[in-house]
C-alpha cells in the first residue's frame, strides 16, 4: 500500500505514513484508481424563439468533465453560441434559410469546435473517440494534470 499524499510505500498496518505523516486513508486506497480524467465534447442547442424566423436553435459546444462519484458533471470548456444569422426577408418568411446563409452557419459552428477544441488540448486532454464527422467525443488526460496558470 502507498501513502495518498506523497506515494510512499508503507506497510499494510500503517495508520500513518512514516515520511510526510499524513493519515492513512483506507477507504480511498480500498478504491482503485485509474491514471486518467475523461470528459466528452458535445453538441448542445437550446431552441430560442427570437431567433430569425423564430424557429431556429441556438448551437454550442460543450466539454464536461466526467464526475467519478458525484452527481452529473461540470462544464470545462464552452464555445460561444451559434445561430444562423444574416437571413433575408424570403428566407426568415419561408422558414428556409438558403445556401449562403447554411454554409455562414457551417463555418462558425466549425470555427466553435476549433474553439473549444483548441482549448481543451492547451489543458492536456487528449482525443479518444471521434463521430461520423471527425470531431472529438470523447476525451482524457492523466489524472492530476492541471489547467496552464494563466
């Protein structure tokens, strides 16, 4: 067994490591670990009635660290909002937006993975699972890494 604080080999008896004295922990070490954190990256909307034409969502990404024990997970990383933007009188009457303004739409929410994306790798996460369209799903790093002080 090994001391949780300062990873001294200590005797299976031990109540106290001999080095730093810190107490023993058993329930924690009973609890295997493992070397990495995960969290995934997902696309989330949220329909927004004032939104052009009333009926579009509001686009964004989204990295959650995945919560080992704990109730649900907590936001690492947020792209900023997308939606579709710039339509003309036609296409906010008809409800169909045309190709200009679906490639405009394409390119942010591209420009929103990159964001967090980017991110996310600056923190040491590294992909693990990509979807049909080649963005990353999932994600881990070794557990203890921290985020760059800034």
């Amino acid at each position: 067994m090994f001391c949780m604080s300062c990873g001294t080999e200590l005797p299976e008896e031990a109540k106290f490591c001999w080095k730093c004295g810190q107490a023993v922990n058993r329930a924690a070490m009973a609890a295997p670990q493992t070397p990495f954190e995960s969290c995934t990256l997902q696309a989330c909307y949220e329909l927004n009635p004032k939104s052009t034409g009333g009926f579009y969502c509001d686009r964004w990404w989204e990295a959650r660290l995945e919560g080992e024990g704990q109730a649900g997970s907590s936001v690492l990383v947020k792209s900023s909002v997308v939606a579709l933007s710039g339509l003309s009188l036609v296409e906010k009457a008809t409800r169909n937006p045309g190709r200009a303004a679906r490639a405009r739409f394409a390119s942010d929410w591209e420009a929103a993975y990159r964001q967090v994306i980017e991110g996310l790798l600056a923190q040491g996460w590294e992909p693990q699972a990509v979807d049909r369209e080649g963005h990353a799903t999932a994600l881990r790093r070794p557990r203890g890494s921290r985020e760059p002080e800034r």
